[in-house]
C-alpha cells in the first residue's frame, strides 16, 4: 500500500496522533481503451489511476475488466486548531 500524498499531523505528539484511514477504491465498469466523452472527440489509450493535485499514479489499462487501489489518508493539523 503505497501513501499518495500522505499527509502528516503537524504539532502535536506522536502518541496522539491519529491512525491513517486506510481507503480501497473498486473500480468496474472502466472506459475501454478507447472513449468518446464529449465533443472534444475520442480518446484513444485510456487509462485510470488515482491521483492527487491532477496528477494520476497506479494506472490500469482502460479495457482491464476491474481495478483496486488502496491508499492512507493521514490528518493534518491545521494553524488554527
């Protein structure tokens, strides 16, 4: 399991920080390699991933007949509590 942006807690001791939330996204029913979404034309070698800030990792062939990715999402502490 890979962390995507993993974000850490800022401030405060170790042993009260959270536990990351890990979260598992099942994809079915994918695009294909090809797809047409909207008038902007076909789109030819698809593929899907999950990413942060635009930027997709984990990709998996549009035409796969499912995908599963699994990530940590970590708490911050923010400036003002």
């Amino acid at each position: 399991m890979k962390p995507l942006g993993a974000l850490l807690a800022v401030g405060i001791p170790s042993s009260s920080r959270m536990p990351p939330v890990i979260v598992q996204v099942n994809g079915r029913h994918l695009p294909g390699l090809r797809c047409n979404p909207g008038p902007d034309g076909t789109h030819d070698n698809v593929h899907v991933g999950i990413g942060s800030k635009w930027i997709a990792t984990e990709l998996v062939r549009g035409g796969a007949p499912a995908a599963t990715w699994r990530f940590d999402v970590r708490h911050i502490v923010l400036s003002d509590g």
